[in-house]
C-alpha cells in the first residue's frame, strides 16, 4: 500500500505538488492520471525517495523509502528506461540489481523471461529500441518480487502486442494481491487497464475513485436508438419529456434515461427498434471536462475542443 498525507513540494516559487493525499490499495491497477506539469512525475519521486517532500510523508506498507531494508524487495519502479549504463548488457545490468539488494542471480534469468528478453540478454543496453527499453526497465522492477510497483508510461514505446502484454501482466501482478500504480498518457489504455484512479492538476488532487465512477461523474452517459420510425418516436419522446439530444435519419441519441424506459415506450407503442445501446462517456471525455480548468498551457485548439464539448471553464 502507497499512503500520501498532505504531500507538498516546491521548487524556488513553484508549487509542483499541493497538499496531495491519496491511497493506493494492493489488489487492483490504479491509474495515476493529470494533464502536463500536474506534478504526476515529481509525486513518483519523492514516493521513492528520489525528491523529498518540502512537507508531508508518503510511506510504502507503513515505512518511508529511506527506511526499507533492500528496497527492491518491496517496490520495484519503472520511471526513466533510458537510464541504463549504455555499455551494460541486459543481464549485467540485472546482476548489478540484484547484488545490491541481496538477490540470488537465478531471479535474473526468471525476470528476463518474464519480460521477453531472454534471447538478447547479453545485448548492450545502449542498442535497444525504446521498446525492449522498457521491458529491461520492467525486469528491473520485478527482480525483487515486490509487492508494490510503480510505473511511468510503461507502454512507451511498446508495440501494439507489447501493450497488450503489459496491460495484462500489470492485471496480474494485482490480481496476485500486489500493488499496482501507473501513470500513463494513453488515456484509453488507463481505461482498459486501470480500476481505480487518482487524478491530479496543478498538484492537487481531483478525484480519487472507480474509473467507472470518474467517468459517470462527467454525466456524459446516453442511449443510442435506431429505428425506421425515428419521427414518430422523437414526438413520442417529447410527449415524455425526454430529451432527445441528436436526430439524424434513423438514429436518435437521447440522455437523461435509461434503455429500459425507451424499450418500454416503443413496446407500448408497437414501434420497431434496430439498436438499443446505452452509451458512457469515454475516459478521455470525462479527463478533459473534470481536469479542463488545470491545463498549464491551454492551446487553441484546447479551447476550441472544450467549446464544443460544452465544457465551461
């Protein structure tokens, strides 16, 4: 488990994290979410002790970074692949992990297994793609078989097989019991891939919550109807008081009511229905209305995109 309490950080003048406090709870992916310059990265750091808080505490299973004996062996993390000695291999790399921490060298071969990496483990690290990058990055986290994991963008660079690969293997690791937090971009694989979430802006907390009820608290949810008798179901519709928020040939987008209630009034009034689809927001829909008022550096076309979203700012 990851505790944060009134988790501050400055920079000179700048206030890069603001009385965060949030939980990460084992048995689940949670995603860690926020627009750019939010303070996602610097929160990651001084959770493991790279930055440390101007004030606060963030504490792993109860104890400060600083205080954990062979800390791989508790939390493993993925936040820069590229910071690998260029003239390493793969597997001296992970050897030099593992003497450090007090791991036998067989966890080396297993982690490199693991991530796929075994044929070119004696490869120089300064010769990966971005891609195999990160899965080094991932071995290097695992070695410890930890029971809290931290990753920043870990599809970055990832082939589409390589994002399905880590989407599930995160999956699993929290399904193990462990815990699991990723901070991503790639806001339709969060939604794939997280349960929970905590979203941050201006390093502040913005919510912390179900993915499902983030994305049901931008109130974007709707049924999709389609039926040759689209006019005389919209007049029905008004007759209900239902709003009916587009019109187009055979298809009616309604909100504000259930798929129940439609199919009940088509039954009622013998009309024909083709498609019955209640519809949610995406993750990204609700991210850009419920964080719209902590972008840093709004552009152009930023705003112009919220306009026509509807979204007030």
């Amino acid at each position: 488990m990851i505790e944060a309490r009134g988790l501050t950080k400055r920079y000179g003048q700048k206030l890069a994290v603001d009385d965060l406090s949030f939980t990460v709870k084992p048995g689940h992916v949670t995603g860690f979410l926020g627009p750019n310059g939010a303070g996602k990265s610097t929160t990651m750091r001084m959770v493991l002790g790279l930055d440390n808080p101007t004030a606060g505490d963030v504490r792993i299973n109860g104890k400060r970074y600083h205080e954990l004996k062979n800390p791989l062996r508790t939390v493993g993390a993925l936040l820069d692949a590229k910071w690998v000695h260029p003239n390493r291999t793969a597997r001296a790399h992970l050897r030099w992990m593992a003497r450090s921490n007090g791991i036998g060298m067989k966890r080396v071969d297993e982690v490199l297994e693991q991530v796929g990496l075994a044929d070119v483990a004696r490869r120089k690290a300064g010769g990966f793609s971005l891609g195999m990058s990160q899965r080094l990055g991932i071995a290097t986290a695992l070695l410890g078989d930890p029971e809290v994991l931290l990753f920043d963008e870990p599809v970055n660079g990832l082939d589409p097989e390589g994002i399905h690969w880590i989407r599930r293997f995160m999956q699993g690791l929290a399904a193990e019991g462990r815990t699991v937090f990723v901070s991503s971009h790639l806001l339709s694989e969060m939604s794939l891939t997280a349960e929970e979430l905590v979203v941050v802006g201006r390093g502040k907390l913005i919510a912390q919550c179900s993915t499902a009820e983030f994305v049901d608290s931008a109130g974007s949810s709707s049924v999709l109807v389609r039926t040759p008798e689209a006019p005389q179901l919209k007049r029905l519709l008004a007759d209900e008081q239902i709003t009916v928020r587009t019109a187009a040939d055979d298809r009616l987008v309604l909100d504000g009511v259930t798929t129940e209630r439609i199919g009940e009034i088509a039954a009622q009034h013998r009309i024909v229905l083709h498609e019955l689809t209640a519809q949610r927001g995406s993750l990204e829909d609700a991210f850009m209305q419920l964080t719209s008022d902590a972008v840093e550096y709004p552009t152009a076309l930023g705003e112009a995109e919220l306009t026509a979203q509807g979204v007030a700012r």
